[in-house]
C-alpha cells in the first residue's frame, strides 16, 4: 500500500532533508512536488489543499525557520499533518454496552464486505477474546449467506441461520435474541450490497438500522476506487450515522487516495484496512503508524504486534537454543522459518513495515515475491523427513525425485539447498557470536538479492 506515493514523497523530501537552511523558495518548490504526489495518489482535491496550506503556514514559521535541522523539521510537520488528515489516533470500536453488542456492516457490493464480517469476528475473538455470533441479511444473494456460513466456521464463531424467503429485519432481530439467549458478546450482522446507491437500498438499510440500534454501523469499501471510495463512504452518511469505516483491498492499493482522503471528507474515522484475502489480513488503522510508513520510517509496532499473535513462541524458543547450543540448522527448521513468515503476511508486508525500506532499490523489492517461498516450502515437502534433517544426502536421483513430487526443475532443488547452505553458515557464526561481526560487514548494506 502507499507504494507510489511513499516513493514520489521520499524522492522530493530527501532533497530537503540535510539542508542546513530552509527558504520560502524551497519550500514553494518542495510542497508543489508534495501536492502533485497527493493528487496522483487520487487524493480527493480539498484533502490536497487543506494538507498543503497547514504544512505552508507551519513550514514558513519558527517551528521551522529557527530550527537547527530545518529539513528535518519540515519532514516531521508533513509527517503530524499525514497523521491529522487520516485521524491522528486510532478510534477503537465501541463495545461498551450491555451485551450483546450489535454491529452492522454496510457497503456496495464486491466492497468486500462479508469477508469484512469473517475477518472483523476472527479479530474480536483472537485479540479482544469475544464471543461472536454473525448473520447474514443478504436476501437477495443466497450466495451471500452460503459464503458466511462458510467463513464462520473458518474463523472459529456461531453461525444464524437466514434464508431468502425472509426480511431483514426480521433476520436480524432474530439473530439479536439468539445471540442474548446465548450470552455472546458480540453480534455482526452482514446486509446487502448494490452496484452503485439507491434509494431502494438506503431505505432498507436505514429501517434495518432503525430496528436494531446497533452501537457500532461501519462501512465497507474498497480503497482501490481512489476518491470515490470517500464520495460514496459521504453519500451513506448521509444516510446512516455512520461510526467508522473498513477501508478493503489495501494490500492491492498503491495509491493509498482513499486513506488520506476518507476521514476529511466524512469526518468518519478509518477503524480498519484489510490487508489481504486471508480472514488474518485485517489490521486496526493506526493513522500515525501509517504516516511513518508513507515516509519510509516504517512501523515496527505494528510488526512486533503482528509478530505477539502470528509467530509461534515455543518454536521460535527452541529453534533459538538450538542454535545458542551449536546443533545443525536443517531443511526442517527452514521450513518453519518460511511458515512463520508468511503467517505474518509474507516478506512483502514486512518488508512494507520495516524503517528505511523507502530506500531499497526497486531492483532488489523486485526480486522478493512470495511465490517463492511457497515453491520453496513444496521441495522441502516433497522430501523425506530423513533428506529434510540431513540435506547431504541429497544427490542425483533424490533430487530429480524431489523436481518431480514439486512440480518445479532439479535447478530449483539445487538453488533451495545452496541458499538453505548460505542461511545454515549465518546460523552457525551467530552460535559462536559472530552476529556483530557478521552485521559489521554488511556495513548497513543490503545484498543485490536476499538469501531466500
């Protein structure tokens, strides 16, 4: 997300950032490269204008002007006013009310909406350990409703039965009793979607929201239609008092016009980003993590969060004294290195988090793609437990049998066990304390292609 824009900003401030004086002249040339960016990234026009004249009037005052480092006081006003723009902090849902709350999930169709529902319960039930119940009030697509039971169960929460041949309303209350009989926490009711507004579709919504009083009503959409993702999150505001929106698809995004235009022209806050297919991929918008991220500062709370939920502690602990004890790092420990990986969404997303990424060449992002660790993961599968723990004895015939069982050439085997060679050497000097001397010569370079 942001990929575009992250570049084309980092490109016009690093001209700016070492400069020892600032003048009204270079930060006149430096904001119209600031507002090209804003707008090629289809962030809505009075979004652009409001975020170009408060940084002007903050970067030709003594906050500025008078600082020993003026570039980089520059920087951290564009950072404050990105952080401003998106909502300053993050806005978590309100669930403090005798249960069970009730949420209500709004938005056009194909917005990504129901999958929304499955994420949302997954994270309620893994970050904030409450008890769900979803149903669906999708009449008009029984697909809608097969898709959520489907998802419910994925994501490990109670199911309401609905059919076709019902009202929404009627659903939806239905599911509310249930849901207090059963003492759930939380109740998420999933609503139909339309190609574009209607008035038919607002007056359903708006007697369905009338019949069930939920404390939180959120609107799905997808990031990649720009601003008019924010024109459509106004038009059912108008409609609906809206509390907060899930922004989807943010992953498929590299503009990132929606996240910076949404709470200015709402004044609704962004709750949440759906950062992938999966029902992991949802993530609370944090709009000061998101700013660092545009400017390539990274978020490594983000990535320490991620890492508290998705990483297996008991295996990461005993890989860990593995290596403190001199043991072999083999083909199995590989394996779960990869698994943990892209648990936590692959070395893209991670990638994406880390400072200083803005930095590395396109040529070496370019290199990274995480097909490749997939087709990594199938050779190691396709081996036996014995080849997985002694990688030596893989020769000639084991390896065109491995080629065979991936799907994938006898080079590709041969290239896994020559960069699963390289990492085994890494692991080895880190049990002998070699880990500063190894970082001391990378010198804070990063090698022309990563070693897996």
């Amino acid at each position: 997300m942001f990929d575009s824009l992250s570049e084309r900003l980092n490109r016009t401030l690093k001209n700016i950032r070492g400069q020892g004086r600032i003048t009204e002249s270079n930060v006149k040339d430096t904001l119209r490269e600031v507002r090209m960016a804003l707008l090629e990234a289809d962030v809505a026009l009075p979004v652009v204008r409001v975020f170009v004249d408060q940084v002007r009037e903050r970067a030709l005052g003594k906050e500025v002007l008078q600082s020993l480092s003026p570039g980089q006081a520059l920087i951290k006003i564009v950072r404050e006013e990105l952080e401003k723009v998106m909502g300053e902090a993050n806005e978590e849902l309100d669930l403090s009310t005798r249960p069970p709350a009730v949420i209500l999930m709004a938005g056009l169709q194909g917005s990504g909406k129901t999958t929304s529902v499955a994420k949302l319960s997954r994270w309620l039930r893994e970050r904030k350990k409450k008890s769900v119940l979803v149903a669906s009030a999708d009449v008009y697509r029984p697909a809608a409703i097969d898709q959520l039971e489907t998802l419910a169960r994925e994501v490990e929460v109670d199911f309401f039965p609905s059919n076709p041949s019902q009202d929404p309303v009627d659903i939806a209350t239905a599911a509310i009793e249930q849901a207090r009989k059963q003492m759930k926490d939380v109740v998420i009711i999933d609503t139909a979607g339309r190609l574009h507004v209607d008035e038919e579709m607002m007056g359903e919504i708006k007697r369905l929201h009338a019949a069930i009083d939920p404390v939180e009503t959120l609107f799905v959409v997808d990031s990649m239609t720009g601003q008019d993702a924010a024109n459509t999150a106004r038009a059912f505001d108008e409609a609906l008092p809206l509390t907060g929106v899930i922004l989807t698809k943010t992953d498929g995004d590299a503009r990132g016009g929606a996240a910076l235009s949404i709470r200015h022209i709402t004044g609704k806050p962004i709750k949440f980003l759906g950062v992938g297919e999966k029902t992991t991929a949802l993530e609370a918008f944090h709009p000061d993590r998101l700013a660092s991220r545009i400017l390539g500062m990274g978020d490594m709370l983000s990535l320490i969060e991620e890492a508290e939920q998705k990483v297996d502690r008991k295996e990461a602990e005993k890989l860990a004294k593995k290596v403190a004890k001199g043991k072999g790092f083999n083909l199995e420990d590989f394996r779960s290195q990869l698994q943990q990986m892209q648990s936590m969404g692959g070395i893209g997303a991670l990638m994406d988090k880390m400072p200083g990424m803005a930095n590395v060449p396109e040529a070496v992002k370019n290199n990274i793609d995480d097909k490749q660790f997939k087709r990594l993961e199938a050779i190691i599968n396709s081996m036996t437990p014995h080849e997985r723990r002694f990688p030596q004895v893989i020769k000639g015939s084991r390896k065109r049998r491995i080629a065979q069982g991936s799907g994938t050439q006898v080079q590709d085997v041969n290239r896994l066990l020559k960069q699963f060679t390289q990492m085994q050497k890494m692991m080895k000097k880190m049990s002998k304390g070699g880990m500063s001397k190894m970082l001391r010569g990378l010198k804070g370079r990063m090698p022309p292609r990563m070693p897996f």
